[in-house]
C-alpha cells in the first residue's frame, strides 16, 4: 500500500493540505497504543508499526519536494543520485550569484531591506521553478517525468538558499 | 562530527581563491553543484598552449569538506597537463583530507569540476579552430 492508498487520496501532486491533516489525525487516533491496551503484543507491534507508516506518508505527503520524490518514485523515473552533480552552468552560474546576494546582506547598511529583498528574490525564482514542476507532474510522461526530477533536484538548491537566509537572518538580530 | 587537521586548515586558510576572466581563451571554467546539500563549486583553470595548467582559482559555496576539496585540488593541478588533471580521482582527494562517508560527495564534487572545466576548455578550443 503507497502513501496515497493508505491516505486514500487519488495520487496527484496538488493535495488539500486541510483534508491531509484530517486523514491524519483520524489514522493516528485509530493506531493509538490505549485502543491497545489489551490487544495481544502482536497487535500492539503491528499498530506501532502502522503508526510509524503513517507518520512517515503524513511527512512525505504534507512537503512539497519530498511529496514529488516520492511520486516519481511511485511512477517508476529513474532518479539521479542525491549526490549526482549538476551541470547547467547557467543554473550554477545564477546559485553563485544568490550566494553572493545573501553574503551582501550581511554587509547591508539597511539589513531589513537587504533580507527582504533577497527573500522576495529567491521566493519569485522558487516559485516559478515551483510552477513548472506542478505542471510537468500533471503531464504523466516520460519527458515530463524527467524534466520534473530535473527541477526538483533545482529546487533543492533553493531550499537551502532558503535555510542560509534563515540562518542570515537570525545572525543578524540575534533572536 | 570532527573535521580532519587537513580540511581545517583548507577551510581556515583556502589557498587560491578567486576568479578568472571566464571571457579568456586561455581560462577554463567547471561550474558543477550538488543537490543533496546546496553546495556549489566554480573551478578555473589558465592553461598555456602547450595544455599545462599554470594557475587555478576556485569559488565554493558549501561547507568546510566542499571547500578543502576545490581547495586542494586547485593546489595539486597546477603545473599539470591537461591529461593528467583528467585523472584526478575523487577517491585521492577524500583519502588525502580523509573524509567521512558522508562528506565524500564533496570529494566527488571536486573531481566533476576538473571534468567540467577541461570540457569547457576543449569546447574552447574547437570553437577558436573553427
């Protein structure tokens, strides 16, 4: 049973977060150890068991990224290795670029605006790489498919421009 | 985790940091990245017509094994042919800074720049030979 079975939502991208939180809750209150109680320890293991899956597809399903991986991986795509190297110099060229932007904003004389203005940046370009991949998912292909493994192994180095900005901004007003 | 002396004193002092003019005949770029952890590595090699390389510059956004490794390897390409920076190998680099498991990606990351500026030089020269 994949995650989306077990959710019992039709295997898209695009999922309502509200309706995912309340398949969740209502699975998790359905494995919870007191409705064990006097269950035999083979039961027990196996609602832990249960519980533990549910996590995990609630995790997997509610994130973005992960929830993509995770249908390309449903759908069979023959994923680059996580540790497998980009090479679109145009992309790489645009990340050393974003590196220096929140580097900058260190430095800022007004480090309000710098942060926010990297922020609106690195969003706007997140978003629209974010776009393309919701469509390419919708399109069910095998060139469809690649392209959106493409993406999301782009998007991942957004993420972490993201994580670094958030660090930044912590440094900066030492909260 | 504790990172070796080596990569420590990569990290506290980096040696050949910098950029090249990318437009230069004479300069090979390797820009390569690596999803799993956001780093990404610029690698510039000045190459004489007779294919030495005689300077080599980096730029690394990562963390300390990402930028020992370019740093390292910038030091060890200089004054090498072409060929023989080709056969650079991740696994020389890992064992010299000795890496974790998990940082050997960094190590890999290296070894694909040499790659990727040797491609752009060759790219380079077919295009100047018309």
């Amino acid at each position: 049973m994949n995650y989306y079975e077990l959710f019992g939502l039709e295997p898209n991208f695009n999922v309502d977060e509200k309706q995912l939180s309340d398949v969740f809750q209502r699975l998790q209150k359905s494995m919870h150890p007191d409705r064990f109680a006097h269950a035999s320890s083979q039961e027990q293991l196996l609602a832990v068991q249960k519980s533990s899956m549910i996590n995990d597809a609630y995790q997997t399903l509610k994130t973005p990224l992960k929830r993509a991986q995770y249908m390309l991986e449903l759908r069979g795509v023959d994923m680059p290795d996580e540790q497998s190297t980009v090479k679109d110099t145009m992309f790489l060229m645009r990340q050393m670029e974003l590196r220096e932007l929140l580097d900058d904003v260190k430095h800022a004389a007004n480090p309000d605006d710098a942060l926010f203005a990297a922020s609106q940046e690195l969003d706007s370009e997140y978003q629209s790489l974010f776009s393309e991949l919701q469509v390419q998912l919708a399109q069910q292909n095998d060139d469809a498919n690649m392209a959106a493994s493409e993406h999301l192994r782009k998007l991942k180095f957004y993420q972490k421009l993201q994580i670094e900005l958030d660090r930044i901004e912590d440094q900066l007003f030492e909260l | 985790m504790a990172y070796s002396e080596k990569v420590i004193d990569h990290y506290e002092n980096p040696r050949n940091v910098g950029s090249m003019d990318k437009n230069d005949p004479q300069v090979a770029t390797g820009m390569v990245g690596a999803p799993a952890c956001g780093d990404v590595m610029k690698l510039q090699l000045k190459i004489t017509d007779e294919g030495i390389i005689e300077d080599a510059k980096f730029k690394t956004y990562g963390c300390g094994s990402a930028i020992a490794s370019s740093s390292l390897v910038t030091e060890w390409v200089k004054g090498k042919s072409i060929e023989e920076a080709a056969e650079i190998k991740n696994t020389d680099i890992s064992e010299e800074l000795a890496l974790p498991p998990v940082k050997i990606h960094c190590s890999i990351l290296a070894e694909d720049a040499i790659k990727a500026a040797i491609e752009d030089y060759q790219a380079k020269q077919d295009t100047q030979k018309g």
